[in-house]
C-alpha cells in the first residue's frame, strides 16, 4: 500500500500543516523526514489553532501514529517542550515514535548557528537560529551525536569530548564566546534520555512493515523545494533534503514505496530569509498581501517576503519532486484584485528565460516576465465546491494548472479544516 510524499513547492510557508490536517483521518502514519524545529506548521481545528515545529502535524489526529524519522534533527528540550504544550491542550501525545538514528540539536549547534550569522553580518542567511545548519553538518562529518547515543552514557561522553574540542576552539578562538563543559551538557542530555526512551523505535522497520501489511504511510515535509540543500537557491536554503527524494532517506523506505506526490503550492509567493526571490514586492502590494495572507513567521515571527505566484518554480519543484498532485492553499487571498500577476519567465540581461536559469548569478538578475489574469472580488473562503468559485477564480487556477504541469487535486480557501475544495483525493 502507498507511501504518499508531501512537499513544500515554493519557499516554505505553503500550508503544509494544513494538508496534512485534511487527510489526517485517511492515514495510518505521519513521518516527519528532515528538517528540525526551524519548521513552523499551522492547523486550524475548529477555533483552536496550534502552530508545530518538530511534531509531525499527524499528531493532532488521534488514529494517526506520528513519527519522526532519522532524517530528522531532534532538539530535545524543544521536542518536551512541545508535547508537554499539546497535551496540556488535551492532545494524546503517547503514539509518537523517535528514531533512534535522529541526529541531536546540541547547545554548540545552537550557539555556532548564532554567531556564525552575526558574522555575516548583511551577507547572513537569515537562519532560524535554532542549530540546524551546524547539526546537519556534523551528521555529515561524521562527528554528530544521535538520539540512541543518549542510552550508552559511555559511548556519548566520548563523542562530547571529541566535539567539544573542536567546537570549544571555534568558540572561544573565533568568536570570542564561552566554551561549554563536557559534565554539563553530558548531564543535561542523560537527562533528557529517559524521557525520550518511550517513544525510540525502529521506525524504517516499523514504516515497512506497515507499508507490507497495508497501511498508508504520509511523508510531511518541511520548509520547501527551493530550500532544498541540493535543488534550493544554494547557500540561502536549508541544511536538508525536504523534496521528495530526501522522504525515502530521511524515513528508510525505498523509492518504488512512494505512488503519489503532492506539492503544496500557494496561490502567491512568500520568503522568510535572505536569498534570491525574483517577483518580491517592495511596493503596498507585498505588504497587502503580507496583511490579507497574515505572512509573518510561525517560527522566528519575522515578516514573509510577499510576492506574485512564480510558475517557473512550481514548474521546477514538478520536475525535481515528480509532484503528482497540487494543493493550490490561499487562493482566497487574492479576492479583491482587478488583475492577477502571474510570473512566466524571468528577463536576465536581455535574454528570456522560461525555466529557472542555470546558475544563481543569473537567477540573481533574474526580472519577472508577468502576465495578467482576470480577478474576482467576492469573498470565496465559503465556496466548497470549484464550481462555487467565480468563474475567474476558476480560470485562475485552470491556466495556473497548465503552467505548472501536475493537476491541482485540492485549493484552500481559508485557515480553517473545512475550508478546502478536494478535486480529487489527496490520499
Ligand atoms: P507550513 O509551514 O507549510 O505548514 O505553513 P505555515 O503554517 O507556516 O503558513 C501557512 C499559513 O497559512 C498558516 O497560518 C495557515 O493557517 C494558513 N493557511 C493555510 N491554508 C490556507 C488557505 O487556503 N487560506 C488562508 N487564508 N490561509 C491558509
Ligand atoms: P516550514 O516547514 C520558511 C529558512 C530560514 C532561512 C533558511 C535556513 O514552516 O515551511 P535554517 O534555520 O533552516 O538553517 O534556515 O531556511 N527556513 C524556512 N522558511 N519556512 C520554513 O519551514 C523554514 N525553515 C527554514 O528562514 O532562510
Ligand atoms: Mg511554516
């Protein structure tokens, strides 16, 4: 039975917590498979809303089993902290499953995240600053802790002594800061392993099993294609893999498990961060849309950068994710406008471009090339039906469908659970 992958198509933000949300009740697992707690996912149940960072979004269906696979980046504090909040709110957190393959936040990762931005100064990515990047890059060093390591006291003393030389160095020889004790963190993370010890499991046997007797397994990304460490606008991109290539290493099941693809696509296009972004609004309409969309950071609560729908990179994010279905989210935040912007191409120097150009420089230079769709006025977060939506709306969503390649399976229509026009199934 299926292994359904879900993945960001723009920038992050797209409303992924929301579309996990909707199928909540039709699948057996929720995987988290990169990403840490620099993610921010929203759902709206009812009048309570709950803002995820390193849950998956599954854990707010109560017949779902919520896993966070190894791909994962596991800060411990934040991962109690964030539980201990939900079921305060009544939610049954004990389903949850931990690889024991998960690389661990350590406070070294949060603090060289942090400086190592300050030196960067204007030229900074603009990270959450929750110790992704330096994490990712010790598991790919080879010198990263994991959550099963927090078990074998022995074994974890050694691997802090032998990071905490290097990083102590950078610290305090680099950057001026305080170094950190081997004893006090050690104490710390041995701490935290009994709470944790609950929830470790074999979770890449647990998902294939569950795939062979049937079950449906729903890979959430985090953060977006265009974040991607590989397929993103290298280096203002996130430190893993969120496309769906990244789901079958990040959750250890094999690619030929994955039969459906879902891209989440907003209806605009919005940034948080430093990085190219090519139909960016400096003018009162980014920052209408910033106000209609409600675009500031579930995470950081910095201002979304507010663009125009760009249809190259959906049409990118298709092609790199081999997305087979669209979840168009936000389409209700365009009602109001006259003409609808579309981007379509990009000017670099002269020449037109109708893909992404090949390199960063040129996509740096890279001016939007619009067209301009009909708008619709009326208020369209009560339509459940396309049929309900204007017929501009309609046409909207139809030449955004051919522009981007895949067909456009579900639109949001607002925040809330019900709020969402299903054209076909998402699972
Ligand atoms: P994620 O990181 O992809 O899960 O997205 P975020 O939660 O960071 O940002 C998406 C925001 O848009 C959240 O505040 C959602 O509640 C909201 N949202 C999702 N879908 C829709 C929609 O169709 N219409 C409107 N108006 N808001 C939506
Ligand atoms: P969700 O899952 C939007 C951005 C940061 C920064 C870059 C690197 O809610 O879509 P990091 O802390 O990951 O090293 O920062 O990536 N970023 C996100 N932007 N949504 C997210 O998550 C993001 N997670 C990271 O702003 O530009
Ligand atoms: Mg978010």
């Amino acid at each position: 039975m299926p292994a359904i992958t879900l993945v960001g198509a723009q920038w992050g933000d797209e409303g992924k917590g929301k579309a996990t949300d909707l199928v909540g009740n039709r699948v057996d697992y929720v995987v988290r498979y990169q990403g840490g707690n620099n993610a921010g996912h929203t759902v709206v149940i009812g009048d309570q809303k709950y803002a995820l960072h390193l849950l998956p979004s599954g854990i707010l269906s109560p017949d779902v089993v919520p896993v966070i696979a190894n791909g994962v980046v596991i800060d411990p504090g934040v991962l109690f902290e964030e539980l201990r909040g939900l079921r305060e709110r009544g939610v049954n957190t004990e389903r949850l499953l931990v690889s024991a393959n998960a690389h661990l936040i350590m406070p070294y990762h949060r603090a060289l995240d942090k400086v190592t931005e300050r030196f960067l100064g204007k030229r900074q990515i603009g990270t959450t600053g929750r110790g992704i990047g330096p994490t990712y890059a010790d598991k790919i060093s080879r010198t990263g802790i994991r959550v099963q390591d927090m078990f074998d006291p022995k074994i974890l003393r050694q691997k802090l002594e032998l990071a905490l030389h290097d990083k102590n160095q950078i610290l305090t020889k680099v950057f001026n800061r305080r170094g950190l004790e081997v004893d006090q963190v050690f104490e710390e993370y041995t701490g935290y392993a009994e709470e944790l010890r609950p929830y470790v499991a074999d979770t890449s046997l647990i998902l294939n099993r569950a795939l062979d007797e049937g079950r449906t397994v729903y890979l959430e990304g985090s953060q977006g294609t265009l974040l991607d460490i590989d397929h993103g606008t290298y280096p203002f991109v996130t430190s893993s893999s969120p496309t769906a290539g990244g789901a079958c290493a990040g959750a250890g099941i094999g690619p030929t498990r994955i039969t459906k693809v879902v891209g989440i696509l907003k209806a605009y296009t919005t940034r948080v961060g430093s990085g190219p972004f090519p139909t960016e609004l400096h003018d009162e309409w980014g920052e209408w849309l910033r106000q209609k969309g409600g675009e500031y950071g579930v995470t950081t609560g910095r201002n979304r950068r507010c663009g125009w729908f760009d249809a190259p990179i959906a049409r990118y994010a298709t092609r790199v994710n081999g997305i087979t279905d669209f979840f168009l989210t936000k389409l209700d935040v365009l009602s109001g406008l006259e003409r609808v912007p579309v981007c379509v191409g990009y000017d670099v120097n002269g020449t037109r471009h109708d893909e992404i150009p090949m390199t960063q420089t040129d996509f740096h230079h890279a001016v939007p090339v619009y067209e301009y769709l009909d708008g619709w006025n009326e208020d369209i977060s009560h339509a459940r039906t396309f049929e309900e939506l204007p017929k501009t709306a309609q046409t909207y969503v139809r030449t955004l469908e051919e522009m981007v390649g895949a067909p456009v399976s579900a639109i949001g229509v607002g925040p809330g659970r019900d709020q969402t026009l299903e054209l076909r199934s998402l699972v």
